[in-house]
C-alpha cells in the first residue's frame, strides 16, 4: 500500500510539473474526448509557441486575445480558453458551468458544418458523374471549419459581454434615481458599487473590440487564420502541384534573403500573401458592429452616472450654501442679541441711578426700556442682514 501510495504522489507531482491539464477535444464531426496532455504534447499537436500556450494558462491572468499562427488559432476570450486548428478544436476550464452552455452551442455548429460538407462533397460526386449537370448558383458557400469554431466562440464571448451590460443598465437606472430622490449613504454605496462594475466591464469589452479592430485592420492576421486553404496548399505543394503564384513569391523570398527556413515556411508565405480575406473580413465586422454597440451602450450608462454624479454635487454644494446663510444669520443674531444682553448686565449692576428709584421711575419706565432695548435690537438686526443682501452674501 505504502509503495501504491508513493507511486501515485510522484505520478501526481510528474504531472504538475510538466503541466499537464484536461482539454476538451471536438473534432471535425462534433464528437468529444476529454484528453490529459501538457505543455509539449499541445505544442506538438498544434505548432503554438510555449508563449501562445501561457496565453491560455487559467493561473494567469492575460486580457482578451485573438491570434492567428501557422497551424491554429488561439482564442482567449472571457471565460472561452481555445486552441482552434484546421480540424478540431482544443478547450480548456470546459468544466466550468459558464462554459457549459458554449460547449454545447459549438458542438451543434460543428456537426451542422459536418453534415453541410457531406452533403456538398456528395453533391460534387454527383456533378463530376454527370457532366451535364451544374452546381446550384444560389447554393450557399460552407465556411471552413475553424472559421466555424471562431464564429461560435466570438457570439459567445460578445453575449456574454452584452447580457453583463444589459444587466448592469438594468440595476444602474433604479439606483441612481433613487440616489437622486433620496441621498443617504446606501444609496452612495450602491451607485459606488456599480460605477466600479461599470469601469471593469467597459475595460473587457474595450479589450475585445481593440482585438477585432486590430484584426480587421490587417490582411496579413487576418489571412493567418485561413488554417483549411493554407493546410491544402501546402498539401498540394507536397504532392508537386504548388499553389499558383507560388515561384513568384517564393523566387522574392529568396532574392530578400527570407527563406532560410525551408520550403514549408515560404508555402505559408505565400499563401497567405494571395488569399482573399473579405468572407473572414465579414465575420469579424459583424461581431466588431456588435461589441462596438455594447461599448457604446456601456459609454452611454457612464455619461448618466457622470450626470447624476455632477446632479448630486450641485445639490450638495447647494445644501452647503444654504448651511452657510443659515450661519451668516445665526452669527448676526448673536451679535445684535449681544448689544441686548449688555442692556441686561447693566440692569444687573449695583448702581444708582433714577430708573432704580421707585420715587421717581416704575414699571412704565422699566418697560419702556426692556421694549426699547428689544425693538433695537431688532432693528439693528434687521439693518444688518438688508446689508448682507445688498453685499450678496446671502439670497
């Protein structure tokens, strides 16, 4: 037991080291496997450099990203982690129930994809059989394969990214006009809370649409990802028929000094330089419109909370401008009560004067005089907040 036992910690440490993870494998007629492979394993199967692969790594925390290489794609979109080739398509975290869903939505694309090329390729049988007989004009054009797979995990990350943002609009609205009805520190919290959602998910969705652009801007990327017609041309050129154009790309390798490394590498090269990447173009504009309105919707939600962010303080400051008249007056009736209160004081001195001699004064006097002081210190209080008005130092 003791030998079972140790046998299994150095497989278990052998594996950790080397890297090794679980990849869900689909391939070209939508069947699964869950196979264990590492670093080395998939860099053989797929020709992705060691740096593409920690791209992928999920203890790592890499932005989104969309690349094209010589013999896959690789994919790194929110919660999608793929490596698509000409003929299957590699996932990692396929565990995930966030993923689950998109595993599912590829699956059937890719045995739709199947069924569409069997019945295409028995349709040209057909017409080579019988050379009268023509395709069908109107017949829809079949996208390669990892075209396909690029289209599901693009939809997928886009509704992901879009779904987060309606959400998030969905909450914002309620909070900040309550925040406007009502400001209270749970109010502020919340509104904090979202505008701190609302800066992440906008940088997500920036992340993807820089992506796209990028691709979108450059043909060379973009024919990159052409995995099926680079993979039949070279298997062209192998059975000696070169793609056309070829000696003229490859005759230019060779005067610039560029093909150093063998004829496969010019094949890729020159293939790549003579595809027409408008049906890829297509694709990835569609989903660029998409992101494109999701970050524009995002754009909006920032300019209503920047709003009622400007909305709150014009009503703070307004409060505290309020507060401060109210002091300006507060402080004045303190001083003209003050001029009262001397009035008061004198009263309670022990002197002689004729207002304290019941012979010649009484309460007719005494209260002439405390309605004197009072009717003063009114005066003068009134007199003083007419100046601040006129000096606007209050409403």
């Amino acid at each position: 037991m003791r030998g079972g036992e140790e046998r299994q910690t150095a497989t278990g440490i052998r594996k950790k080291g080397t890297g090794v993870r679980q990849w869900l494998l689909l391939d070209g007629k939508g069947e699964t496997e869950v196979v264990e492979a590492g670093k080395h394993a998939i860099m053989r199967r797929t020709g992705l450099p060691a740096r593409d692969l920690r791209i992928l790594d999920p203890l790592l925390s890499y932005p989104s990203t969309l690349l094209g290489r010589e013999r896959a794609i690789v994919i790194n979109l929110e919660h999608i982690k793929a490596i698509i080739t000409a003929q299957e398509v590699l996932l990692l975290n396929s565990r995930d129930p966030s993923v689950t869903p998109f595993v599912q939505e590829l699956q059937a694309r890719i045995l739709r994809h199947h069924q569409a090329s069997s019945s295409s390729k028995h349709l040209d049988h057909h017409t080579d059989s019988d050379p009268d007989r023509d395709h069908d004009p109107d017949a829809i054009k079949i996208l390669p394969f990892e075209f396909v797979a690029l289209e599901a995990c693009l939809e997928a990350a886009c509704s992901v990214l879009e779904n987060e943002a309606k959400t998030l609009e969905q909450e914002a609205h309620p909070a900040l006009d309550k925040l406007t009805s009502k400001i209270s520190t749970l109010n502020l919290e919340r509104v904090r809370q979202i505008k701190s959602r609302l800066v992440a998910i906008t940088g997500r969705v920036q992340k993807v649409r820089d992506e796209l652009e990028h691709l979108l801007d450059d043909d060379d990327d973009m024919a990159e990802m052409y995995l099926t017609e680079k993979t039949t041309a070279e298997i062209s050129f192998e059975g000696g028929e070169p793609p056309a154009g070829f000696e003229d790309q490859h005759n230019a390798y060779n005067v610039l000094g560029r093909d150093s490394h063998g004829t496969r590498g010019s094949t890729y090269s020159a293939v790549t330089k003579q595809l027409d990447v408008e049906e890829l173009e297509m694709l990835l504009e569609a989903y660029f419109v998409q992101i494109d309105g999701t970050l524009n919707k995002l754009s909006t939600l920032r300019e209503y909370v920047d709003d009622t962010e400007d909305y709150i303080n014009i009503m703070l400051d307004d409060k505290q401008n309020h507060l401060l008249q109210m002091g300006v007056m507060l402080t004045t009736a303190t001083l003209v009560v003050s001029a009262f209160v001397v009035v008061a004081g004198i009263f309670g001195m022990n002197i002689h004067i004729e207002l304290f001699d019941p012979d010649k004064a009484g309460m007719t006097e005494f209260l002439w005089t405390v309605g004197g002081s009072t009717a003063g210190t009114i005066f003068l209080y009134v007199v003083a907040i007419a100046w601040c008005k006129q000096k606007r130092l209050l409403e």
